[in-house]
C-alpha cells in the first residue's frame, strides 16, 4: 500500500522545477499552464527571483504546487501509470492539499494555481504585518504544546497551527502570545523553540478573515469526485465526497494540520511506501521518524526519477 505526499510552504527554493522543465515537455507545460493561469510569470520568480520574491505567500504556494503536479506528470510519463496504479491515497500538507486534490482531478491546474494565489493574498492579508507570528516547539508533543498554550491566553490568541510529529508542534497567533510561549517554553521541558520566517500567523483563529474569502470561492467551483482518496489535514480521514472534500479546505485555513495524525494512520492503514512529490524532502523526514520499516522515496529532479526506476 503506498501514500503519495505533497509538501507544504517552507519547502520553497530558488530553481525548483527548473531542471525538469528542462529535460520534461510534461513539466514545461505544466509551469506554463500556472502562467497563464495566473497572468503572471511566476517562473521567473521560481528560477531568477530572490529568497524574498519566492518565499511571498502569494508566489510561494502555487509554485511548490506547480512544482508538484510537473513530477507527477513527468512520472506518468516515465512509469506509464496513472496515479490510481501509484498510489492507494494522497494528501499534502497545508497548501499541499490542493496539490492532492489536483492531482486526484477534484478540480484543474489552472483552478488550483488561482486558488492558492487567492489563498496566499488572503492569508497574508488577514493579519496586520507584525502582529502575528508562528513557532516551532523542537522535543515536544502536543499535549505540552497545549499545556503551553494555556498558559499564554491571556495574551491573546495562540493555537495549534500544524502537529507535525511526535517530537515538533508549531504554534501560531498573535505575536505577543507566541513570545510569551517561547519564554515560558522551558519551564515544560520543550527542548528549543524556534520563531519561523513567516509573514503571517496560519492556521489559527486569527484567519477568519481568509476563511471568509476562500469559502466563497470554493463555493463556487465544482468539486469533482477524486480517483483516489484524499486525507485530509483537518479530520484525518480517507475521503471521496466532494462536498466534505470542499468543506474540509475550508476548515483547513483557521484549522490544525495533524500531520502526525495523518503519519499514525498511514502505519495503521499497513502503508509500505510513501513517495513525496515536489521540492525537499521535509514530509519524508517526517515519515522515516514516526514510522517503523518505512520506505520514503523523495522525487524532484531527473536523478531522482533515475533512483526510483
């Protein structure tokens, strides 16, 4: 039984996808499409632009989805097998559910692309620049982390933002309430804590606002039947009805993603194999942690598309 997984924001770098577009007319077409789409050259971000340019909200999650989508046809291409003979579910984090949902044809490329610009503007406008912030907590558990979050409510909003595995929670909300966390963070034993780059606090009550907006558009699209089951972040369940899949994105915006969740449900569903698709390597990280035998395949590039043959 194999998983095929979709990374989320972070995994972004300059020159992703580049290599492929270079060597596949699958992924070429690919990146053209979300150009077109967007009515804006986002390669030129992807491949000359800066740290800053592609690590943007906005650019940096329809390009780690183009990227996505370009190794997924390119390995259509080269295994002559549809992603029903790859995998027996999908799922991605946070932005990387999209990347799912495209991949399994719930909506278009070009739909998605448009949707997490939206997304990406959305998020970053929800929040006043400097009033929100996020954090990981290294060598902890979730039940810490709320304990932790306890104690800082009086500081405004902190929440769990993504559970990634047994050992990492980050948390996100108002900055204020995050510093405090991370000065209280040692008093419950948490090993370190790092404050995270970002330019707004995700996956918290403090997106209301971007909920409003992505509901209203996903409202309006049609949502088609996936071939294979997604997981999603927000119930950690395997799901083919379009109208939980679309309620589940929205969910997903002030909502946890339970990443570990998603990795102990894997192992109890017998999943030998998961194959990452896109930039990095963080979601198979993850995975060779919290789960025992496991095999991850990461494929981004030419070289790892000769591995995996």
């Amino acid at each position: 039984m194999k998983f095929i997984v979709f990374p989320g924001q972070g995994s972004q770098k300059i020159a992703m996808g580049k290599e492929l577009s270079d060597n596949f007319f699958e992924a070429k077409q690919v990146f053209e499409e979300v150009n077109d789409a967007l009515n804006f050259n986002l390669t030129r971000v992807m491949w000359e632009g800066t740290n800053e340019e592609i690590s943007l909200t906005s650019n940096a999650q329809p390009a780690l989805m183009a990227c996505s989508i370009a190794t997924l046809r390119v390995l259509n291409k080269i295994t002559k097998k549809k992603l029903t003979d790859l995998a027996d579910y999908v799922c991605g984090h946070s932005l990387g559910e999209y990347t799912a949902m495209t991949a399994a044809e719930v909506f278009s490329l070009d739909q998605c692309a448009k949707l997490l610009r939206l997304r990406g503007n959305a998020m970053q406008e929800a929040v006043p620049i400097g009033k929100g912030a996020m954090a990981a907590l290294i060598g902890t558990n979730i039940e810490t982390a709320k304990k932790l979050i306890d104690k800082v409510k009086s500081y405004g909003v902190c929440d769990i933002a993504n559970d990634n595995s047994d050992s990492q929670v980050v948390i996100s909300g108002d900055i204020l309430a995050v510093e405090n966390a991370m000065k209280l963070s040692k008093d419950l034993g948490i090993k370190k804590v790092v404050l995270l780059p970002v330019s707004a606090p995700f996956h918290c009550r403090l997106m209301k606002p971007a909920q409003i907006i992505m509901k209203e558009a996903l409202n309006k699209l049609e949502f088609k039947t996936p071939i294979v089951p997604i997981i999603s972040n927000v119930d950690v369940s395997p799901e083919s009805n379009p109208d939980k899949l679309r309620n589940n994105l929205i969910d997903q915006v002030t909502g946890t993603v339970r990443w570990r969740e998603t990795m102990k449900l894997a192992e109890n569903l017998g999943v030998k194999k998961i194959i990452e698709l896109g930039s990095g390597k963080v979601l198979s990280g993850i995975a060779n942690r919290m789960i025992k035998n496991i095999v991850t395949i990461n494929i981004e590039n030419t070289e790892d598309f000769e591995n995996f043959l």
